[in-house]
C-alpha cells in the first residue's frame, strides 16, 4: 500500500522538501559557522563589503586575546566553576532524588514544591537582597559564591530528571546491601551512584553546560578577579571600537563545549528522548 | 574471635546535648532528611530567602551606591513610581510582543521541522545534528554571533539582504528592526530545542489511531489536524510555557545586543530591572520590578510547576 513509486509529483515533493530542509540547516548552522570562520581570519577579510568565504587562517585573534586581555585567567575561572559545579550538582542532585524516591517524607508535597518551584523563581528577582547579602558578607567576587549559585540553581531540575533513574533501579538492590550490613552512606556510594551512571552522565553534560553559559548570575556577583567567559565577553563589547576578530575569538571558545558536546551526543540526544517515550 | 561491643551502650558518658545530636544522626527515620538537607538548606539561602528580602527591599528607600545615606521606609511609593513610568510600560509592552512572538514563532519552526523528520529520508541523521547545533548555544555566544550578523557596516545579513535588493539597513540601531532582530536571535537559540521535544513526542505517540483515519480514508492534512495535534495538545501547553517563561524574563540578549535601546525600543522588564537595581544603584525600584517578574512568571509556570509535581509523585509510588 504504502509503496512511493518515483512519480514526477514525488519527485517534485521530495525537491521542495530538501529545499525547506536546507533553508532550515543554513539558518541554524549559517551563524555557527560564520563565527568560527571570522574568528580565523586576517583583518582584510573581515572588514568587507562581501563575506569573504576562501581566505588563509591565522590564529593571531587566539593570540592576541590570550596576550593582551588575560584571557587564559578568565578561562580558568569559567573551567574551575563549571567544574564545581557539576560535581556538586552530580552528588547532591543524586543524594536528594534518592532520599525523595526511596522514603515517605513528612510533608512531601510542600518539599517537592519548594524543590520545583525554586527553578521558577526568576534569578533576577532573587539578585537584589542575594547581593547585598553576599556583598555584606564579603564573597562577592569570589567562585565560591558564584559556585554556590549556579550549584543550587542548577540542582531542583537535576533532582527531577535524576529521580527518574533512581525509580528504575529495583529496591531489592537496597535491601540486600543493608541487610548485608551496608550503611546508608556506602549503600549511596558504591551501590547506587554507579548504577544510575547514565543519569549522572546526562547531569554531567547539563550541569556543566549550564554553568559554562551562565550569564546574569556571573555578571551580578563577580567583578573583576573571579570574572567567567560571558562577562568578560560582555565587557569586551563595550570598548570604543568593537573589536570583532577579538569577540569571535572568544565566542568561538565560548562555544567550543556546546558544539563538541552537541556531535559527541547526538545519538543519545534524539534516542535518549524517544526511547523512553517510546517504551512508555 | 573477638567481637565488637555495640558503641552506644555508654550513654552516661555523654552529655544531654550530645546525645540528642548523636540520636538524630543515628536514627534511620532521619536519612532522608540528612540527604535532602544540603539541596533545601542552599534554596533556602540562594532563593526562598532572598525571595522574602527583595519583597521587603521593594518597600524601601535605599541607594546600594551611598552607605552614608540612611535607609529609609518608602512604603507604597516604589510601586507607585514604577507604575506610573511611561519607561517601564514601554517594557513591558516589549515584553509581551517579544515573549508571543518569540514564542509562537519558535514553536511553529519546531513543530514544523519535527513534522518534517518524522519521515525517513537520506541523510536524516546529519541534519537532525546540524539544527540541533545552536541548542547548547551559551546565550551570551549566541546574542553576539547575531550582533555580529547584524552589524550595519560589517554584518552579513545586509549582504544577503542586498541579494534580496533590500538596500543596508542599520538593524539593532533601528527603532523598527531592533527588536525583531532580537527574537530571531532568540528563535534561533531555542527553536532546536522545541524541535526536539516535539520531535520526541511525536516518535512517542501511538500510531493506531492515525492507521485507522487512513484506512477509512482521511487525507494526511485531515489526520493531522483532526488526530495528530490533538494528541500533541499536552506537550505543546508544556513547551509554550517553558517558552513564555523564558521570553518574559529575557536579559542576555538585550544586554549584549542593544542594552536597551534605540530609545528604550528594546527595553524589556527583566533588564530595566537589572538597570535599576545594578546601574542606577535603586535597590526599591529594582526590587519592584524584580518582584512583578516574579508574579508573573509564577502566573505563567503554575501549570508546570504541577505536572512537575505530579510526575515527581508518580516516581515515589
């Protein structure tokens, strides 16, 4: 029945398809691209009238920028929070989904909604009184504070997802630890952080990518020292003259995590997401 | 063979106190408390608390920038400033073109692409990865490529835009093209995002029903509409509001690319916040706003906040 023979029609439907299709690709792909090309190029081809599409690569831009403006620092900073973060987000996330999926609670309804809603609240509404309380407590400008903030914004939707792993790992596992005379402590972690690995994989990525992006909390509670990537990048902008070969320079490392990420993933990306679905 | 002797069988060498901590650390019904501790104690730091600081800062009189100046009561006067600027109605009118626009453009491009990929064809897999490309994007990243692209001497859009025979147009300095060129920023950022999760949702749906629409001979576009959309009701309210929450508190894309202007064009609510709070230095005018931010998206999330809730509850049982 369901048979396409290769009639004129088809073929005219299949042309107009793949027409839409790379519409779509060249929209999406198109500024990526453009990016990372003009971050690569000499000053002559980026100051043109016509994009220039063949040219020679230089790597001056990467250099000028890790010279001049310290970037390799702000970098450092960028890598050491994201970091922290993730770690922080992977054991705790994992702590608070086991404790919420294996224990009746007491009050479970207003815990999950405090844990739910929390992603809700606008970080923009929590930064007026959070910034005086940091500031009076003297840790703004630090990692540390911005750590915490990202940690403990980034956990509620953690929780969530990581609560579906932790509900397809059969009790029985628990039981058997504790009635070996496992603690609670070594049952967590040596018994159910590694088979919940592919949660933990996911969080990793999220986590990492979420604190890698951030911009608002970055840009509210470091200064100087403590800066990340968006902020410095968000500063870089404001100079006289907007320096487009140094600004895609660091855009283009801004982005380097995302991109590889988004290839290396994107198997799981659309299987991880239907497969679920499609069991269900 | 020796054996250990329980440890608590000395309760008298201990104090009161040390035995009340000692018993809640040791008991079992107490576990789950001592794991969800570390998650509740930090929202209660980074959000609920200040939550509660911001509202009592929106009722005050105070200039973050001038410690010498008291700190005085302003009562109902803030939201009374606030309400009565023309500036901060202009922002919010912004807000609600950026945040329906935004959002239904970006909702309509995902759906129409998952529908595109729910076919098999050549080379499906390179595309799906190609358009799933900007998703992890850092905003920050994706407001300057579009600031870039946007330039009106070096930007690359006046050049395909010339092709079109439109002549070059100074886009992020124009009252009118300001802030549409900030929603396709936008639209590109997370359109790949709706795409996916409609693409996954239609992957998920059973394919019974659509089987029998054909063979009692309904077209593809009356199966579509009449079955297919329908059915993706759910996951559509679910995307919309995730979309309308983020629009309406959209910040990154202002500050990068116009910082507000040509003239207040691209002034949105969530950034005449920060501007009040972290460049005027008003730490009650900024609270104001932040505040009615945070109504607002509480309005829009409430629905999802619940079926956030539901599945968590599912998942215990």
């Amino acid at each position: 029945m369901t048979k396409r023979n290769f009639t004129l029609n088809s073929i005219g439907k299949w042309t107009v398809f793949y027409i839409g299709l790379i519409c779509a690709v060249f929209f999406f792909v198109f500024p990526i691209f453009w990016i990372v090309t003009t971050s690569l190029k000499h000053r002559v081809d980026v100051y043109t009238e016509k994009p220039v599409l063949l040219f020679s690569i230089t790597w001056q831009n990467y250099q000028r920028i890790f010279e001049l403006h310290d970037f390799g620092r702000y970098l450092l900073n960028s890598f050491i929070v994201a970091t922290s973060v993730t770690l922080i987000i992977m054991y705790f996330g994992a702590l608070a989904a086991y404790a919420l999926t294996r224990w009746r609670i007491q009050g479970y309804n207003w815990v999950s909604l405090a844990i739910i809603s929390a992603r809700m609240f606008p970080p923009i509404a929590l930064l007026p009184s959070f910034f005086l309380f940091a500031s009076r407590i003297g840790i703004v400008d630090t990692r540390r504070v911005l750590i915490f903030a990202h940690a403990t914004y980034g956990l509620p939707f953690i929780v969530f997802m990581l609560a579906g792993f932790f509900r397809q790992i059969p009790r029985d596992l628990d039981d058997a630890a504790l009635i070996d005379g496992c603690s609670y402590f070594r049952l967590f972690n040596w018994i159910m952080l590694p088979s919940v690995a592919p949660g933990l994989a996911a969080t990793a990525i999220l986590s990492f990518i979420w604190s890698w992006n951030e911009f608002l909390f970055a840009l509210v509670l470091t200064r100087a020292s403590s800066k990340t990537l968006p902020v410095v990048i968000s500063e870089f902008i404001g100079f006289v003259q907007v320096d487009w070969q140094g600004l895609t320079a660091m855009a283009t490392i801004l982005l380097l995590p995302s991109i590889i990420i988004t290839f290396a993933t994107q198997k799981y990306l659309v299987r991880g997401l239907t497969a679920g679905a499609v069991k269900g | 063979m020796r054996q250990r002797l329980p440890t608590i069988s000395r309760p008298g060498f201990l104090s009161k106190g040390e035995r009340i901590i000692r018993g809640l650390i040791r008991s079992e019904r107490l576990i789950p408390y001592w794991m969800l501790a570390p998650l509740l104690v930090g929202l209660a730091i980074l959000v609920y608390s200040p939550m509660i600081g911001t509202f009592a800062l929106s009722f005050l009189r105070y200039f973050w920038n001038k410690p010498q100046q008291p700190i005085r009561w302003a009562g109902l006067n803030n939201y009374i400033d606030i309400f009565s600027e023309s500036l901060f109605w202009q922002a919010f009118g912004n807000t609600i073109v950026f945040m329906i626009v935004s959002t239904g453009l970006s909702v309509l491009i995902g759906l129409g692409l998952a529908v595109m990929f729910d076919r098999k064809f050549p080379g499906k897999n390179v595309f799906m990865t190609l358009i799933l490309l900007p998703m992890m994007t850092a905003p920050v990243a994706a407001a300057l490529t579009w600031k870039f692209l946007f330039d009106g001497q070096w930007g690359a859009v006046n050049y395909f835009v010339n092709v079109m025979g439109i002549p070059n147009q100074a886009w992020l300095a124009s009252p009118k093209l300001a802030l549409p060129a900030i929603m396709v920023a936008d639209i590109w950022l997370y359109a790949p995002f709706v795409f996916l999760v409609m693409f996954a949702s239609l992957q998920a749906l059973p394919q019974e029903p659509m089987e029998a629409a054909r063979i009692d001979g309904g077209s593809r576009w009356q199966i579509f509409t009449r079955i297919t959309l329908p059915l993706l009701v759910p996951n559509f309210l679910l995307i919309i509001v995730i979309r309308l929450m983020d629009t309406f508190r959209v910040f990154d894309f202002i500050y990068i690319m116009t910082n507000g202007g040509p003239g207040g064009k691209t002034e949105t609510i969530g950034f005449l916040s920060y501007e009040r709070t972290f460049r005027h230095f008003n730490m009650g005018q900024g609270s104001v706003i932040a505040i009615f931010i945070l109504v607002v998206v509480l309005l829009i999330s409430w629905y999802f906040i619940r079926i956030l809730q539901k599945g968590l509850l599912e998942q215990v049982r």
